[in-house]
C-alpha cells in the first residue's frame, strides 16, 4: 500500500517523513546545498528519487547516511573515507537522531558536532603546504575544502582569514616575500577557477577595482565569486585600475554598482574628487581595511564593512 507523500509522489507505507527538496534537507542538515550535491556526485551518499516533475527529491535514509557521515568527518576521516563508512553502516539501519530531537538528560547519545567542524583543521594543513611551497599539498588541502563545505563556507572562514594572516606575518617578518608570492599565486588560481563565467547570466551588473597603486585584490575577487552566486554580473577589472579608465567602463557597462577595494586609506583619500565623481553615475561602495566612513561622506558613497562573503550576501539582486 503506498500513500502520497508532500510533492504527489508515492511513498511505502512504512515511510514516517515526506520526501524532501534540497533546500529542506539541507536545512535540517547544516550543510549547503553545493555540499550535499558533492557528496551525492562524488561519493554517492544521496539516493534520490525524481518526481514527475523531474525535481529530485530525498528521503530520511538519505538524511541519516549524512548524519553518519557527519559524524565519521567530526571524528577527523577524510571526506571519501566519511562517505565509505556511512554507506557501509546502511545495512545497519542505525538512526542518528538530530540533536534537537535528544532528550537533555539521554545517558547515550551525545549531541552531533557543529557542521563546519574540521575546518580549524584544514586551515592549519593549508597553512603548512603554502609555507612549504608545497603546491600539490596545497591543491589537495583546497580540493577537500571546496569538497566538504560550501563556496561560501570556504572563502568567508578559511580563505579570507588565511589571508589575512597571512599580510600580518609577511608585516612582522615572520614569512619570506617568496612565501607571500607563493601562496597569491596558489589563491589567486583557485578563486580565478571559481570565477570563471561570473560575467555571464541576465542578472544585475557590478563593477570590481581596486584604485592607482592598490595591488591586493585577492579579497575583491572573494566578493566578486560570492557576489556571483548571488545572482549578480561581474565586470572584474582588478589591482591598480586608473580612475579616468573606470569611469569610461562605468559609462559603457551602466552597472547597478561599483565596488573598490583597498588596504590603504591613502589610496581613496588622494581620489576623492574622482571618486565623487564616479558617484554621479553609479552606486559606489568603498571595501577592504582603507574604506573608512569619514571618506565615504565625502563622496556619497557606502562602506561595505564586513567581511566580503557577507557583504555580497547582503546585496541582493534588484528586482
């Protein structure tokens, strides 16, 4: 006997939840959509079915083999080894209950660690690779990142702290300029991997720069790859863009908004006049450690004073 299930697909009876979307599953889950996709694809964790619609839809033992693997990742296995052990215990049936379903005073079962455990531990291998200049290390450690947590997840808490610490180590001496350049070099292919295709789709047009003599862009192209899964176009021009060039590509591109980014305080308080400028015909946002408040008043524009994940994520698309 079968009954339907929440979309009009036929469950067994013996089923005690609705078949679910990508969306809810990972909700209840912790884990970003991208992820869950990984883990199906690479591994075959997730077993859906497909409604006549052709959506894919998902049922609690697909939820439980992620819960399971969950726990083999907090327990430090590798994302494959994880997903091998999860798909093994299947023939147990053994249900993990979520965390808040536990009753406070349960003598077995403790709580699932948070999602994004592992990730203090990737930083450090990724840390060790890029001052060893080692690159297939490197290229493994970013490899599992990118496999285990979403785009997001990645940039906002591995990839941007990683940088960042990575300027005030080379500021005090204690990394060699070679390391600095080796592990720009490294960064700089990943996220160009990511942004490949950022100018394509039919959303809203942002314009990314950095103003004269701002080299350090790597944050800027962060935004820039979040900003585009947001549902935004990107016109990525880069490190040290002349101001008298960016207008004209303000006049021609007619973007809903531009963004500059700088480390350097300096690098916007010499260009107030072009930048009041630039806030005649566009929205302007001022990001990165030199944006300061003071010289947004002066020109009209707003500071973007997050770190770059959020910020794109908070710049909806206009409708």
């Amino acid at each position: 006997m079968f009954v339907q299930s929440l979309y009009g697909l036929p469950m067994a009876a013996g089923e005690d939840r609705a078949l679910l979307r990508i969306g809810e599953l990972a909700r209840r889950l912790g884990v970003s959509q991208d992820v869950l996709r990984a883990w199906e694809r690479r591994y075959g964790l997730l077993q859906p079915v497909r409604s006549p619609g052709g959506f894919r839809l998902y049922t609690a033992s697909d939820e439980q083999r992620v819960r399971r693997m969950q726990v083999h990742l907090a327990g430090g296995l590798a994302a494959a080894e994880a997903a091998r052990a999860a798909l093994t215990e299947e023939g147990d049936r053994t249900v993990v209950t979520p965390p808040e379903q536990l009753p406070a005073s349960d003598p077995v079962q403790t709580p699932l660690p948070p999602p994004d455990r592992g990730l203090a531990r990737l930083t450090a291998d990724l840390r060790r690779a890029l001052d060893a200049l080692d690159e297939p290390a490197a290229e493994a450690v970013l490899d599992r990142l990118f496999a285990d947590f979403s785009v997001e997840t990645a940039l906002r808490d591995v990839l941007l702290p990683y940088l960042h610490e990575l300027g005030a180590r080379w500021a005090v001496n204690e990394i060699r300029v070679t390391t600095e350049h080796f592990a720009s070099h490294v960064l700089r292919a990943r996220l160009a991997g990511l942004a490949r295709g950022w100018g394509q789709g039919r959303g809203p047009c942002a314009v990314l720069a950095c103003p004269p003599g701002e080299q350090h862009d790597l944050p800027l192209m962060a935004f820039g790859v979040a900003l585009h899964r947001n549902g935004w176009r990107i016109v990525y021009l880069g490190a040290d863009t002349p101001l008298a060039d960016l207008g004209r590509t303000v006049e021609e591109k007619r973007p809903e908004i531009l963004v500059l980014a700088s480390v350097d305080v300096d690098r916007f308080r010499h260009s107030i006049p072009d930048l009041a400028a630039l806030t005649r015909r566009t929205s302007l946002r001022l990001a990165g450690a030199g944006a300061s408040a003071a010289v947004a008043d002066a020109v009209g524009a707003t500071v973007l004073a997050a770190d770059p994940v959020t910020e794109a994520q908070r710049l909806m698309p206009p409708t």
